[in-house]
C-alpha cells in the first residue's frame, strides 16, 4: 500500500535571545494558533522583499497584499499618510501586530515597498489617485 508522504514544513528560526520581541515561543505554544507567518523563512522573507521591491503597477502591489494576507496572515495597509504627501515617506504603511512576525520583517517590509515605489513612482501617483487626491492635479 502507498502511504501517506509528509513534506516537513520549515518554519522560521527563532531570533537569537533578546534580540527580537516576536513572540515565536508563545505562539508555538499555544494549541489552534495560526502559525503561518512562521513559515516566512529568512530565504523566503528575502523573495517577499525582492518582490515588494520590483512592482510592475498598483494591481501588482494590490495582488502582493492579498497574497501577504493569504499565505502569511498578515495584512498590510497603504495609505496617504495624514499630512501632505510630498515624498514616498508622506505614504503611510501599515502592518498588524501580529505574534510571530520579527521585528526586522516588520521594518522591512515597509522598506521594501518604498523601494518598488521609488522605482516605479506611477505606483505612488496611482496610489493617490484611487484615494482620491489627484482628482484636481
């Protein structure tokens, strides 16, 4: 008879003590938690940012943060920032406190998608246009 294969699934490793307050201790040992931002590896977290930072158009940055959302549990929200947007720090990202997620992923990830915008600032125009700050321009 055929048996059942198991793939291992690698999770991330664990930040050296006191260099990280991510919470990856608890949350593995809590019974039902949702462990999928663990599987953000540090080889995979650098094809994330990779990714993040060679944005083909708003639908692409869209399409990433669904599928953030989907595979990591980790939701991203980008904004115009309260104040006048001037550069790409006047854009406000967000990401969810979420157990589990280092604190260089949390930092980095912003830093990634302003990179892709950078880049490619048709994003960025895009981006304040669908919030409705360009109607004008």
């Amino acid at each position: 008879m055929m048996e059942a294969m198991t793939i291992p699934v690698q999770l991330r490793s664990p930040c050296p003590p006191g260099a990280c307050i991510c919470g990856r201790d608890p949350l593995l040992e809590t019974p039902g938690a949702d462990l999928r931002i663990l599987l953000l590896t540090r080889q995979e977290e650098k094809l994330l940012l990779d990714r993040l930072e060679n944005l083909k158009d708003l639908a692409d940055l869209k399409h990433m943060q669904r599928k953030i959302f989907d595979q990591l549990g980790l939701r991203v929200d980008i904004a115009p920032g309260f104040n006048e947007v001037r550069t790409m720090r006047g854009i406000a990202i967000q990401i969810d406190d979420l157990p589990g997620l280092c604190r260089k992923t949390r930092q980095s990830i912003p830093a990634a998608i302003r990179r892709g915008l950078d880049k490619n600032p048709q994003i960025a125009f895009d981006l304040l246009n669908s919030h409705d700050l360009l109607r004008d321009a």
